[in-house]
C-alpha cells in the first residue's frame, strides 16, 4: 500500500502493479543467444542475467517518460516507491522557502487547506444522503 500523495487540498492514492516488458525481455534472450553463437556453444558457456522479467512498477519515473501523448507529463504526483507529492506542491514549495516560508509553516498551512477539503465533502455526502429518499420518492410517484 502506497502512502498518500498530499495535494494543495486533498491527498489522493495511487495503487500500481507490476508489468512486465516481454519485447525487452525477448531482444535480451535474442542477444544473448547471438552472442553464444559467435563464442561457439560447444566450449559450454553459458551468459549470466539472461533471465531478466524487465518487470517495473506503474509509478516508475522512467516507464512515466515512454508514455505515448507526452501523458507522462500531465502525471499530477511525482512518486517513489515509499510516497509522493502533487507537482504543484512541488513546484510551489522552493518558491515559498526562498521567501523564508518554513516547512513547519507550509505543513499547517496544507493541513488546514486539507481540513476544509474534507468538511465541504463530508457535509456534500450527508446532503447527498439526506436527499436519497426525496429524490427516490419522487422517481416513484
């Protein structure tokens, strides 16, 4: 589980899984296999590592820059294996330290954007959920 990557007013999760790259994985073995045949395969050697997955994870900055689209781009969260950070927020705080704005102060500062963030949508869902039985009344009768 990945923890929380904290927006400007909201901290949102990314859930990844690995992949593999099979193309890669198979121009290794192709290589590997040239190279045993300019060697000769009848002195017996044998190459290291040609059992590579080429797996990598979803949030891997590298896989990130192949995306088609330049999508990698508009990527919102700069990530790591452990956390990660909006790129706002990333952009935003050596702006703000060169201004003499200290970490502490930044860290309240998003806290309290993150509070209201979550007053406005948990008083959204109550409505919603005191609205369900009108509305459903009403598409009844």
């Amino acid at each position: 589980s990945h923890a929380p990557a904290p927006g400007a007013d909201t901290s949102y999760f990314v859930v990844s899984r690995r992949y593999i790259c099979h193309a890669c994985s198979s121009a290794k073995k192709e290589a590997a296999e040239r190279v045993l045949e300019a060697v000769g395969a009848a002195s017996g050697a044998v190459l290291k590592g040609t059992e590579d997955n080429y797996t990598f994870m979803g949030y891997d900055s590298t896989s990130l820059t192949l995306l088609p689209h330049s999508l990698g781009e508009v990527f919102p969260a700069h990530l790591t294996h452990r956390a990660g950070i909006s790129k706002t927020l990333l952009r935003l705080m050596p702006l703000l330290f060169n201004r003499s704005v200290r970490p502490h102060a930044l860290s309240n500062v998003i806290l309290a954007m993150h509070t209201e963030q979550h007053s406005r949508d948990y008083i959204r869902r109550e409505r919603d959920i005191q609205m369900k039985p009108i509305l459903n009344a009403k598409l009844k009768g």
